[in-house]
C-alpha cells in the first residue's frame, strides 16, 4: 500500500496534532493512537491531512488516494462524490477511538477512503479491532472479506441516480422520522462538542493568550483568541441547549428522537440488509446517529446492519465491476 | 427561643476508594508523591486520551451499597458535570445525577428515644479533582493533579439528623461500616472521607424546610459539632429578627469560632449529560450476590456475636462494634487477657478518652491488642495498680515500647513488700498524729489522706490493698 493520509485530528506520537485549530497549533501529541500503531506493525507509511478546525466546517481538501478520515456529518460521503472516490464509515465499536480527538464522541467515527472498494477493504481491515482503551470498542470478530448471496437491498425515492443499481431487485423504502436527523444531529454533537472542546483552556498544553491577569481572563481570552467562529457558534449552541432551562426541551427531546430513529431503522432492516440512499442532508446523519455502517460509492450512499460491513463491500463490488448478478 | 426551633441537617460524605489505581486510568493512588508524577494522558486530559472504568470501583461502590441497606442499580451511567477550574483537566467531573449505582438505604444510630434510621438517598461514584497549592509568595496557585481522578463515592443523606449528636453518631457509625466493608481507609484527616454539611432551622412542627447553608469538606468531628451548634444559633437569630437566612456555602474558621461565607465557585448550573466516552454499567443479580458474599461481619452482627461469645453487656457490645480497628484490638487483647469485660472497659474508657483528646483515629492507634492484653494481665497479677497501668497507657500511645518494657524502664513495678510498706506506714503515721487521732474518732476521710500521702511517698507504687491493709492493722494498735 502505497502512502496513506491521516486526518489531522489522531495522534502521531512526537508529531503536530493540530485538528486545525489555533489552540492545538503547537500540540505534540505525546502518544500514538490505537490505529497509528495499527498502521506502524503493517509497516504502512502515513503522512498527515490538513482539516478545518475540529472538522467543523465544510473541508475543501484534495483526496486523490487512501486515507483514513474521521466522520461526523457525512464527511466521508462528501469527500467521496467530489473526488470520486470510494469510503466507509464503519459501524460504532469497529474502529478504536483512542487517540482519535473527537468533539462529539457519541457520533464521530474513524473512516477509511480509497480510489477501489478493495482498497478500503484493504485499510479497513488493519484499523479495526477491538481495543481496550476504548471503552465502546466491540469486542465482536467482524470478518470483511464473508461473501453474502442475495441481499435484499432497498431504497428511497431521493435516490436519483440509478444507473448502477437499475438491475438489482429494489425494495422502495420510507423513513417517516428522516425529517428530524439534521435538527436531532446538530443539538447532540453541539452538546457534547460544548464540552469535549472545553478542556482547551491554555492551563495544561495547548495555546494560552497573553492578555489575562486573573484566572478568567486566561480562561475567556484564549478560548476567544484560540478557536475560530464556526467553532464557538457550535459551544455557545451546545451550551444552550444543555442549559438547565432548555434541557428538557432541546437536549433530552433529540436523544429521546434519537431512540425513535434507532428504532425505526431496525424495524425497516428487519425486510432487507442494504438501504441505498442519496449524499443529503438528513440522509446523511442517519449512519452516524444509529451507528450503523455506511459504504459510499458512485453518487450514493449504501448503509447496512452494524458489523455487516462485508455485505456492503460485496454490493459495492457488484456495483463496481457493473455485475450483472441480479439481487 | 431555641427550644421552639429544630435543626434539619443532611450530609453528603466524600469517600475515596482505596482502589490502586484511579478511577479511569492505571495511575497509582498512593497517597503522596512528587506533583503531578502519577499522571498519564487520561487523567490529564490530553486530547484523544479516552477513560475506561476501573471495575473495583463499581465492585467497591455495590460493597458500600450492601452495607448500607441499599438497593443496587441494574443499568446506570455516569454523567458529566461540566465547570471550568485548573483542579479539573477534562473541565467537567465524570459523576452520577441520574442513575446512582446504589439508593434507599440507611444507617443506624442511637438516640435518647431508640434506635433511629439516618436514610441515605444514594451512593454514586466521581471522579475527585486534583489540588491547588496557592503560594503566598510567588502569588501564585500551582497545581497539582495526583489527586485528579482518584475514585470516590459520594454518599447523600435525606436530611433526617436533628442535632450534633445525631450527626457526629451517623458519621461514626458510616466510616465504621465503610471500615469493615475495606472500600476505604477512610482517614478523616488525611482527606479520604470529608464531608458536606447541610443545615437549616425551623419552627418544630414546620413540615417546609428553610433556606439551607452549606458547610463544604469538614474533617474533624470536634469542628463539625461546633459549626453545627454555631450555625443553628445564627440562623435562628436571623429568623427571631424577622429576616431570612440567605443560602450559601460557608466554612468555619476555628480561630475565630465562627462560620464565615465562601466566595462561590461559578455556581452556574453544571449542564449534565451522559458521558459519550463511557458504557452504561450493567449489573445482573448474579454480580451483586456475588459480591454480598464476600462481604465480612457488619457491625450489626458482630454485635449478636459479641453477646453471646463474650458475655458482654449491649453498651459495650454496640460501643466497640463501631469500629473494625477497636474490635481487633478487643479480639487480640481478649485473646491474650483472657479478660473481655477488663478489655471493654479499658477501651469504653482510658483509650477513647485519649483517642478523642488527641483526635487520633481508630486505624491509627500505635498499639496492638496483644499489649493491651499483657498490660491487664500485668494488672491482674498485681505487678501494677490500675492507677499505674493508666500512666503506662498514655506512654504506649506515644511509643512503640510493650508494657513490660515501660514499666522496666520507668521503674514502675508495684512494691508488695510487705518490709518495704511497713516503713513507710509507720513512718507517715508518726509525721500525721492529727491524722491518727481523726480517724480514731471515727473520720474515715482521714485513712484516705494517711493512704495518699504514704502513696505520694512511694511514688504511687505501693499495692494499694497491702498498704490499706497495713494501715488498718497499725491504727487499730
């Protein structure tokens, strides 16, 4: 395997660990990651991926080979139909989340991108794995190369482009909640980036403002002087709806939809293995809010079963080698 | 005035966990140590670091729950309360404010009207924060982060005591079943068991509580009584002026005999969440009983025991079973003496008069059982008067040495000799004639003062029984 790039948020231990942010500029992360050591024994060479801060905003990047990248709202599927690539972020458990540094842990996962579902296969394979100091690591054998004859596959109407999957047996699918995923999405990982990001407070590592001459100030001048302002609209939202008066209205009303998704996606799997669907809003959040794996290809995103991420790998290759094996 | 009103106090008591290591890491929780050495990327909050939870913290927390009549959590979680302070790297604590791993229990206690329930609301485990040393000089505050992330459980009272006493008695009787159950050394000085005060007054009768001071990481039972007593009398002064008590958090300062109010730490709300990074904590039936078993002797039991095997009376029983440290002390002494009621009675009496005076706790008493047992025995054989043994008590408090080698030493052997005392008798009675003749005419009182002068004399060595035996003999001449 040739190079592969790293997003710029998983430590690389005696090596800058930015996230893209001014307050880790200067940051040496002082430990290797679970999947850096993963990537070392396999004797694979890795080279860092500039991000925007803490992936926040929309990256602009340049992909044009392997590299594993971290995903919040879609950011591997995004990257794929713009460089046309393939990716997969795999199910909640697979991939080890130490050393990664993560501003909504409930829903950020670790992914793998690469110009061939092989590749991805390939990369997939040497990062996953269950790891003990990840507490929601799986500790379930997940087996990428099983082969599955007749997968049942579904899809949704939004899914325009069918060129590739015309000669499949689709089941039309409806997901009555979709409508809540963004709106649901967006107040947990504001919530819970409103207090991860809340140790960058210049006392222990990282930047710390000069213009302070009591404890506030340190705290209030670096945090305002070190992140940008997509960084900072995202906390203050968090902080707000966490707030003790919008809790309950905000914060534990998404978790509860949440539940609601969860369960709506395991009735709609119970008919089939694979649901098709578009690179779109709320479409988009529904693999990383359920944890459930997701395989990008073409224009379109395929999500599966969690830990079945070899049944979409086999449909991703039907897909591409344009097979004419009927579903 | 005071008797109209009542006091409500509620405590919620900090424990740490004698676990080795933290709460979420393998660092050591050694007490002690250069600062910030037992300290790794989790419980110093480096990015990526991820905690996993110590599973002796869960087994240690059920322990705590079981003993104290609680019900255990079958799914719980931890929750983040999130505030910024240089003690707390993450900038949020890992606790519990939902689902608390143990609820509903009680403690026991004594009172003037029967035994009392103290309810416990629940048990929860957090992580503790680390320390901040201000530095006068440098005027500066430097931090230290050994502490961050050691294991506690927080126990939380319902408010239910109604005095010092009931507070000093519930606390007393808690660290005691914390001492046997072994989650914690539970060393009130050292800062491995403190506790929050909560107090308010009321009209007796009132069924509304009033506004609540809080009195943040008391350690001493002498200052508890204290600001409890203090803090009661303030808030009723308040109320009989007709103004209200405004709630806040207070310490109390012993130089000045009073509680003083605190600047408040940002005393925004906490937002709390379940923690992302963790698992639920999942416990089955089968966990649980398992972990009663391997629970020793509660105090309640040893009680039952200690009534039949020794034939103690209640008192002493329930006295002495407080604590696991006394217990053994008694067992060993009991043992090697032969003599239980002897034991509780030198424990009830000289050793928690000293422990109290000199505010040593029961773990740290510097003598074994065994010398306890030899010193009786010593006393029994007449070789020392129950006086002496009580001058040689006080030394084995302050050093390692046995009985035996104290009373060598110092000399202090009693003089039977029957030679010896004679002397001194009639030596005491030619310089006392007055004397003579008082107790001739029918004053006892006057043997006493013929019996303290030949004793001063003789150093407070002489058997007493021989030497008021001889007196008798010769002023009946």
């Amino acid at each position: 395997m040739k190079t592969v790039g790293i997003r710029d948020n998983i430590c690389i231990k005696g090596e800058k660990t930015t996230c893209g942010s001014k307050m880790l500029e200067k940051f040496i992360a002082p430990y290797n990651a679970t999947i850096v050591e993963k990537l070392t024994s396999n004797s694979i060479d890795f080279k860092k991926v500039s991000m925007s801060e803490f992936g926040l905003k929309n990256d602009d990047i340049q992909i044009n080979e392997c590299a594993i990248i971290t995903d919040l709202e879609g950011d591997i599927s995004k990257i794929c139909i713009k460089n046309n690539l393939v990716g997969i972020k795999p199910t909640f458990g697979l991939v080890s989340r130490y050393g990664f540094i993560s501003s909504a842990p409930s829903l950020e996962q670790v992914g793998v991108i690469g110009k061939t579902v092989e590749d991805c296969k390939e990369l997939l394979n040497i990062i996953k794995g269950y790891d003990k100091r990840d507490s929601g690591s799986a500790n379930i054998d997940v087996d990428l190369e099983k082969k599955t004859d007749n997968l049942k596959v579904g899809i949704v109407k939004d899914v325009k482009n069918r060129e590739k999957t015309e000669k499949f047996n689709l089941i039309e699918v409806e997901i009555s909640n979709l409508k809540y995923a963004k709106v649901i999405h967006y107040i947990i990982s504001s919530a819970e980036a409103s207090s991860s990001l809340a140790k960058y407070d210049g006392i222990r590592y990282g930047y710390r403002t000069k213009q302070y001459s009591n404890l506030k100030d340190v705290y209030k001048n670096t945090r305002k002087e070190g992140f940008e302002y997509e960084t900072k609209k995202k906390m203050i939202a968090g902080t707000f709806f966490l707030d003790v008066n919008n809790r309950e209205d905000y914060y534990i009303k998404a978790e509860k939809a949440r539940t609601m998704i969860k369960t709506e996606m395991n009735k709609i799997f119970e008919e089939i293995d694979i649901l098709i669907v578009p690179v779109k809003d709320n479409y988009i959040h529904l693999a990383n809010l359920t944890g459930r794996p997701s395989l990008t290809i073409g224009m379109n995103t395929i999500i599966g079963k969690h830990f079945e991420e070899s049944k979409l790998i086999s449909l991703a290759n039907e897909i591409q080698n344009g097979g004419a094996k009927n579903v | 005035m005071y008797n109209d009103y009542e006091m409500v106090i509620g405590l919620e008591t900090h424990v740490e966990l004698g676990t080795k290591t933290k709460i979420f890491c393998g660092c050591s929780t050694e007490f002690g140590g250069e600062p910030n050495s037992h300290c790794c990327p989790v419980c110093l909050a480096i990015p990526g670091a991820m905690p996993v939870l110590n599973e002796k913290v869960v087994e240690y927390a059920v322990r705590a729950g079981l003993a104290t009549n609680c019900q255990i959590t079958k799914f719980g979680w931890q929750d983040r309360k999130n505030y910024f302070y240089p003690d707390m790297p993450p900038a949020y604590q890992v606790s519990q404010t939902e689902e608390f791993i143990c609820k509903n229990g009680y403690v026991e206690i004594e009172t003037d009207d029967g035994t009392k329930n103290i309810r416990i609301h629940e048990i929860h485990i957090e992580a503790d924060a680390g320390k901040l040393i201000h530095d006068n000089l440098e005027e500066c505050s430097l931090v230290d982060l050994n502490r961050a992330g050691v294991p506690l459980i927080e126990i939380v009272s319902e408010p239910d005591m109604r005095s010092a006493k009931e507070v000093e008695d519930y606390l007393r009787n808690l660290k005691g079943i914390l001492e046997y159950t072994g989650v914690s050394d539970c060393k009130m000085q050292e800062g491995s068991m403190r506790a929050d005060i909560n107090i308010s007054v009321r009209k007796k009768g009132d069924t509304k509580l009033g506004s609540k001071i809080e009195m943040k990481n008391m350690n001493s039972f002498k200052f508890i009584i204290k600001a409890i007593n203090y803090e009661a009398q303030r808030q009723i002064d308040i109320l009989e002026d007709g103004e209200k008590v405004i709630s806040e958090t207070v310490k109390w300062d012993d130089q000045k005999q009073k509680t003083i109010s605190m600047r408040e730490k940002d005393s925004a709300a906490y937002r709390p969440f379940p923690d992302p990074e963790l698992m639920p904590i999942v416990l089955d039936d089968e966990y649980v009983e398992s972990i009663r078993k391997t629970l020793p002797e509660l105090p309640k039991a040893r009680q039952k025991r200690y009534l039949s095997e020794y034939g103690l009376p209640i008192y002493d029983t329930k006295f002495i079973t407080n604590s696991k440290y006394l217990c053994s002390i008694f067992e060993e002494a009991t043992n090697v003496s032969g003599n239980p009621k002897m034991v509780s009675n030198f424990i009830m009496s000289d050793i928690s008069r000293i422990l109290k005076e000199k505010e040593i706790e029961e773990s740290n008493i510097p003598f074994s059982g065994e010398n306890i047992g030899k010193l009786i025995i010593l006393i029994n054989k007449g070789t020392i008067s129950t006086s002496i043994a009580k001058k040689v008590l006080i030394d084995m408090f302050e050093t390692a040495k046995s009985p035996e080698e104290i009373i060598k030493e110092k000399g202090l052997v009693q003089i039977s000799d029957e030679g010896i005392i004679k002397e001194v008798v009639s030596k005491i009675l030619s310089q006392n004639e007055q004397s003579v003749l008082d107790y001739k005419a029918g004053k006892d009182k006057a043997l006493g003062f013929l019996v303290g002068q030949a004793m001063k004399e003789m150093k407070g060595k002489a058997n007493p029984v021989i030497l008021n035996k001889l007196f008798i003999e010769n002023l009946k001449k």
